[in-house]
C-alpha cells in the first residue's frame, strides 16, 4: 500500500480514537469473568491501574485475577456500509474517509472518527458478508476483489468515499465501492507480541486494543500509547478484555507451525477466532470468547516461554452431521499429551487441561476420523495458557 510522497511513513503508529461523549445513561451491573473462567455478577465503581473496584466485597479485584468484565446491555451504534480488519485481530464497522500520510482515516458509527494505520490494517469489506478469505494469509501485493469475481492486484493509493485507487502495471483505475466486494492490504509475516494489552469490544461487535483503560464514574479512558488518551461513555461498552494477561489466548499468538492437508481435494485452512466457513465464534458460540476453526487434517504448533503452566480448552465438531469424526490431539514437544478419538457432533465437549511442565511447544492437531474427511469441521473452543 503507498501513500502520497508529501508524507512520511511512521511505520507503526497509535490508533487515535476522535470520539464524542455519547449522553450519560443509568449505570447497570457489570459481568465480571475471572481467571478460573467464573463469572458473576458486580456493581462496578472505578478501574484504574491497580484492577477493580467494586462496591461490596471484594472491593478490589487485581488484573491478575480478572479475565473480562462485560457489560449486559451495551448501547447498539447504527452499522456503518464496510468493516475494517485489523492485524491486531480488531474490526470495526464504519465508512472509509480517505488517506491522510500513513493513516485510513475511517469514520465509525458510535464512536466517530478514528485513525487507523496502514501497518495495522489487513483488510476492508462490506458489512454483513464475511470476513475475506485469505485475510490471515502473507500478501506482497494490495488487492481488490471485485464484485463480478474478478481480482485486481497492484498498489493501492488511496481509499476514500468514493472507491479504492489502484496502481497496476496498466493503468491507476480508481474502483467504485459498488463494483468492490473487498480489498485485501499487502502483508508480511510478523509475531505477535505477547504484551499485556486490552481489547474494547462495542455494542456492534467493533474492537480496539488498547495498553490500559481506566473507568471513573460513566466515563472509560481508553490509552494506546502512555500518551494518546480518548474518554467515551461506558454505555458504549460491551466488554473490556485483558489480553495476555492471567490467560493467553491462542489466537492472539502466531503460530510457529500452521499445517493443513485435505484428504481430497477439499479446502478448509484453519481460521481464528472464526469457525471454518467464517462465522464469527462470539457468533456461532456465544458461551466462548475465543475459537480456532480447522478441518482434519490440521496441525498448529505454538512456542512457550515457561510464563504459562497449563494449556486449557474445550471443543467440538462444527458440523451437524452423523458422518462427522475425528481424532483430536493436543501434543507437548511434539509428543501426545492427550487424545479423544471419534469425536463427534451433536456437543461441546468439557474442559479439558493439560499441564505444560517445561514444555517448549505445544501442538493441536485434528486428524482423520472413521469417515477420513467427511464433515471433519472442528473448532477448539477458548484455548488458552493459564498461568495457574
């Protein structure tokens, strides 16, 4: 993606958030889920550095011990025409503005207008369609996919409300949105770091990562930096969720290895935080917070620092058919640590834990079933790293 040569590229740069205080609305209860994945119910005064205060006891609660906290009826913001895909695994509904130095700048509905870097950005498509395919996959050029099928690859040079400017070999067409079903930003492979940082979910599902929040009175302040700050109401607020913190999640580490071999000529590459045919999992699952969609055959190997002792999920076959079966494993250094098999649909599976002991890696791994491929959806519900 290039941007016009009068403006610098600052790489990776904070989201800014432009918001405007929505009215103040009568507090409600909070859900807060711990890091034993319970949940209950809280009047919640104040966040600040230190955790949660609540107003009967405990009336502190610190983050090591706080997984979420939720709110029950977040104010629903009116849906904006396209969704912005982050790399941050973030998403937010909105309407594209314009190009301003290495920024999109992106007008979202409820929130208003925000900055989004081009580092950070995976993708733009129109709401209500799924999530592109090949969105996790490295791209080394920009692409638009068109509404007839068709692909246009080349160098994008701005975005706005008009359409999406691209430079091909032939020409610098700028694509209206009507004939754009989603444009694809060119990527390269990164890790994800492991820092603590807190994703803000929306009332319309929309998301921002944030390095700390704090909560005083109706008003949540949201830092990127240590040094960019935006307050908005907590109305606004389905869920502030503490990331690498007493758990990590799978899906917000990169995996060292990401293998999948259909039996035929079936192709299902593993998603994140989406079922194989691209459902959100906060969707389809509504009970989980995260999930990792594969078909068998798939394998998915994951580094380890010693920070986490336990490796914790549930699971269960997307699919409601009787055909369906498969033989899951969760292996330690390459090693089978815990296996089911003729796993099958119809059920989600209970917890199952596996302790890391000085493990360097740890593996999922969906295999062939009875029936080989057939119906071999699966999705492993919350995985996580505990730090028990």
């Amino acid at each position: 993606m290039r941007f016009p040569p009068t403006f610098s590229r600052t790489g990776l740069g904070p989201v800014l958030l432009l918001l405007t205080i929505a009215p103040s609305v009568p507090a409600s209860p909070w859900k807060i889920t711990n890091s034993q994945f319970q949940s209950q119910s809280v009047d919640l005064q104040s966040i600040d550095q230190d955790g949660l205060h609540l107003t009967a006891q405990p009336t502190t609660m610190p983050w090591s011990d706080i997984l979420e906290i939720s709110h029950p009826a977040p104010a629903p913001p009116a849906g904006g025409k396209f969704v912005a895909f982050l790399t941050t695994s973030d998403h937010l509904s909105g309407d594209p503005e314009g190009i301003t130095g290495d920024q999109l700048q992106w007008n979202a509905p409820g929130l208003g207008a925000i900055q989004l870097p081009e580092a950070k950005l995976a993708a733009i498509c129109r709401a209500g369609s799924a999530a592109p395919e090949g969105l996790d996959q490295v791209r080394t050029d920009d692409q638009v996919l068109l509404a007839n099928g068709d692909r246009t690859h080349g160098i994008i040079t701005q975005i706005d409300a008009i359409g999406v400017t691209i430079q091909t070999d032939a020409a610098t067409p700028t694509l209206p949105w009507d004939s754009v079903s989603a444009v694809l930003i060119s990527s390269t492979p990164t890790v994800a770091k492991n820092d603590r940082v807190f994703r803000v979910r929306f009332g319309d599902d929309s998301s921002i990562t944030a390095s700390t929040v704090a909560l005083a009175g109706d008003q949540l302040s949201i830092s990127f930096d240590g040094k960019t700050t935006r307050t908005i109401d907590d109305s606004l607020v389905a869920a502030i969720e503490q990331i690498n913190g007493p758990v990590s999640w799978l899906t917000s580490r990169t995996p060292s290895v990401n293998i999948y071999n259909p039996y035929f000529t079936e192709d299902f590459p593993t998603k994140f935080d989406r079922t194989v045919d691209g459902r959100p999992i906060r969707e389809k699952y509504p009970d989980f917070h995260h999930g990792i969609g594969c078909h068998s055959y798939s394998k998915l190997v994951y580094d380890l620092d010693g920070t986490y002792t336990v490796f914790r999920t549930q699971f269960a076959i997307d699919s409601d058919s009787p055909l369906a079966d498969v033989t899951a494993r969760i292996l330690l250094d390459d090693k089978v640590a815990w296996e089911m098999a003729n796993v099958k649909a119809g059920r989600i599976y209970p917890v199952v834990q596996v302790p890391l002991g000085a493990a360097k890696h740890v593996g999922l791994e969906v295999d062939f079933g009875e029936n080989y491929a057939t119906e071999g959806r699966f999705v492993w519900l919350d995985p996580a790293l505990v730090a028990h």
